[in-house]
C-alpha cells in the first residue's frame, strides 16, 4: 500500500507540473501518432490539472498508442521510506529471498539447491479427488461417475517436502545462493501443520544442523516468521553482534539425523 501511495504522489506532481504522467510510465509505440478516436481519427484533447494547469493529453473514449516501459524510473533503497512492520535489515535490500519450495504446484527456479540428497525422499501430499473442491462441482462429477472428470477435477494444490527419520539415510546439503545473499538470513519451515518449527528443528536433539561444516548452535535460534518455521541464522556477523556467521564464497547448509528419530519434513528454505 505505501507503494501506491508513492505512485499516486508522483503522478500527482506530474500533473501538478502540467506534465503527463504516463510519460513516466509509459513510452510511445512504433505507431507514433497519437491519440486514435472511435472514429479512427488522431486528435489530441487537454486536460487541467489541479492547480489550473492544462498540457496533459486525455484518453476519454479515445485509445493512445502507448506500450508500458520495460523498467520503472530508478529507485534506490535510500529513496524508499522505512519499512513499518518489517525489520528494515530484511526489507530495505536490493534483492528479494530465495527460495527452495517443496509444496505443489511451484513456479520459478530455486534459489538454494540440492548438493547431496543421499537416501532423503522427496514427498508430496496424495490428496483426494475431491480436496479442496467445491461442494456442487463434487455432487456433479459423483453423479456422472467417471474417473476421468475426477482426475480433471483435482485440486492442485498440495503440501510436499524432502524427508528422512533414520540415520542410515545420510546427510542432506543444500547449497545456498552465497552470492544474493545480503544480510545472512537462513529459514527452514516444516510440513505438516501450522506449528511444527520449534519441535522438529529447534527441539529435535537428533538432527544436527551444520553450515560449512560448523554445527549451528540452536540456542540462537528461533520460531520465525510462523510457528512452522525456524529462523536458522538471523544475520552475518557484520549485522549482528551476536552471530558468528560471515559471508562466504560458498555456503553449504546441511541436515543430518544423529540417531533413529522423529521424521524430519522440509517445506522450505529460505536465504536471504
């Protein structure tokens, strides 16, 4: 919302200034000719602006060959106002968190990546046919009882992670993306339920956790941003007294069960 409002001001200065706004925005097609009318005429109308101004170019019912700029004008961080319900360590920095996700559907390219898997298996949730649909689309496929509708009636949204319960299945790394990293944040969430950070990563005194080969020390961790989540590390050390974490070329995370133990279930792993 603080965003539309930055837009709204800036467009408001432009017509303040008797200057168009989509100039910023937008920049003319190959097809510069300018405004076409329903009666496939050009013409041009005015428009006063709020101090009496008048320059801008109206649309009304007409079309203007315009095609959006591939790039916004240049902003920085400095240019943006301080976040007010996020640290601004996390919020104020040029590039957004990746991210490994283990849940369906998924778009886009991970940001940290599997190294070593050795015997941690992928899962996915097998939700029934009918799993989040619609009552009246379900009371409809049942009365035509065909398998195939069922099949194209499935949600796909469905919970998924990496797994193991058992030591013999080996150590799982991740290879971080070290070079987008900016402030050294590392979260890791697990599946299944709403609250399943603190016992199965935090409390779980068989899965060791490493960075480097350095065991993370779980006392400086904690549940963040939600209650399935585990904040790993919070900083690197040029941000935060407290961590002993510096950036590095190569930053590998791993995971490892100690003994037989309680399943461990990755969602997520976020750095930042």
């Amino acid at each position: 919302s603080m965003g539309v409002l930055m837009a709204l001001e800036l467009i408001e200065k432009d017509m303040d200034a008797g200057l168009d706004p989509r100039d910023r925005w937008f920049v003319k097609s190959t097809d510069d000719r300018g405004l076409l009318s329903t009666d496939g005429e050009y013409e041009e109308t005015e428009l006063t602006s709020s101090e009496g101004q008048s320059g801008l170019r109206h649309l009304s019912s007409k079309q203007r060959l315009l095609e959006p700029k591939l790039s916004l004008p240049p902003q920085t961080v400095k240019d943006m106002p301080k976040p007010l319900f996020c640290n601004p360590l996390y919020c104020s920095i040029p590039h957004p968190p990746s991210c490994i996700n283990y849940e369906k559907p998924t778009y886009g390219v991970p940001g940290p990546t599997v190294q070593t898997q050795n015997e941690w298996k992928i899962w996915k949730q097998n939700n029934n046919w009918a799993y989040e649909v619609g009552k009246k689309d379900i009371a409809l496929f049942k009365r035509w009882n065909d398998e195939e509708w069922y099949q194209k009636c499935t949600h796909l949204d469905a919970c998924g992670g990496i797994t193991a319960s058992d030591s013999s299945q080996g150590e799982l790394v991740f290879e971080l993306p070290a070079s987008k990293m900016t402030t050294g944040l590392i979260i890791v969430c697990g599946c299944c339920g709403k609250k399943v950070g603190e016992d199965m990563f935090l409390k779980n005194e068989n899965l060791e956790i490493k960075l480097n080969g350095k065991v993370l020390n779980k006392s400086k961790m904690d549940v963040y941003p939600n209650a399935k989540c585990a904040r790993l590390v919070k900083a690197f050390k040029e941000f935060d007294e407290d961590s002993d974490i510096s950036k590095e070329d190569e930053l590998l995370l791993s995971f490892n069960l100690k003994t037989n133990a309680n399943e461990v279930k990755i969602s997520h792993l976020i750095a930042l």
